[in-house]
C-alpha cells in the first residue's frame, strides 16, 4: 500500500464502486416489484493478495452496498453480489503464450477443483442469483475454492519468479 499511488484507489472505487452504487441508486426506481440488481465483486475482497489494497478495498465496499441495500429496497427488489474467483479471460490475451499457460496452470493447481474459472461459471451464477426469488443480500463466492485454497506453490508460480 505505502508503494501504490493514492489515485489508482480513488481511480478503483471510481469505476467499480461508484458507478454500481450510481447505477443502483437510479436505476431501482424504474425496476419492476420483484426484479433484483446483481453486483460483482471478487475473492480479494474477502482473500486479499499481497499488492491488491485498492481491489481489495473495493470489493469490500461493494459487498457491503449488497447487504444494505438489500435491506432497503427489500421486499420490492432483490440485491446480491457475485464473488468471482480466478477467471480466464480476454485480460490475459496480451501476456506471454508460455507465461499465460504456466500462471493458468499453477493457479487450477492450487484450487480443489483444479482449474481457474471461465466467464460461462460467472454468467450461470449471476443468471442464478437475478432469478432466485428467495435469495437477497447474499455474496456468492463462485471461485473453485479459492477461498479454502492452499497458496500456489512460490517455487513454480511464474507470477512470483524474478526475471533474470
């Protein structure tokens, strides 16, 4: 925290705080009786990594603005949040081919399911909690255990390794 700029926090909340908030705060009056508004957040909000105080804090708020708002807007809509873990997507296109493999690779092999997580696990999740009509001010951790998970192995973590 002491090393990262006090702007890509404000910049964090900014974009994926603010603009929920902002968007639940307007949106729900126009939302039929019985509708629900889904947020996301992530595992390190919950499981925070070293380096990740601004996602960390973010997802802490976030899921904090599910349960309250939960409460207050109840019974007429519902609101929860989905926790996604490690997720193969289009952000890691860029890195390496062998780098991006070995991160895949390390990570599935530190969780108990044994894979990282693909967008079709986050849309079947938040498609349950936007139509569950007995589910509110829940935070769903869809994250292949990350959250019971034994730390990836520092020694074979491509993430963790010092270029030469």
């Amino acid at each position: 925290m002491t090393e990262l700029p006090t702007a890509d926090t404000r910049s964090m909340m900014e974009t994926k705080f603010w603009s929920a908030y902002n968007a639940a705060k307007y949106i729900n009056p126009k939302l039929k009786e019985g509708g629900s508004i889904t947020f996301v957040s992530g595992v390190l909000g919950r499981r925070p990594g070293i380096n990740c105080c601004p996602l960390a804090v973010t997802n802490g708020a976030l899921e904090g603005l599910t349960r309250s708002l939960a409460l207050e807007l109840g019974p007429r809509l519902r609101v929860n949040c989905l926790s996604p873990g490690f997720c193969d997507t289009e952000r890691f296109d860029r890195m390496d081919s062998d780098r991006k493999a070995a991160m895949l690779a390390n990570t599935a092999d530190s969780l108990p399911l044994k894979r990282v997580g693909e967008p079709s696990d986050m849309g079947e999740a938040i498609h349950y909690l936007a139509t569950a009509k007995f589910v509110t001010g829940v935070v769903l951790d869809v994250d292949g255990g990350h959250s019971i998970r034994q730390y990836a192995n520092s020694q074979s973590d491509p993430m963790r390794k010092q270029s030469d």
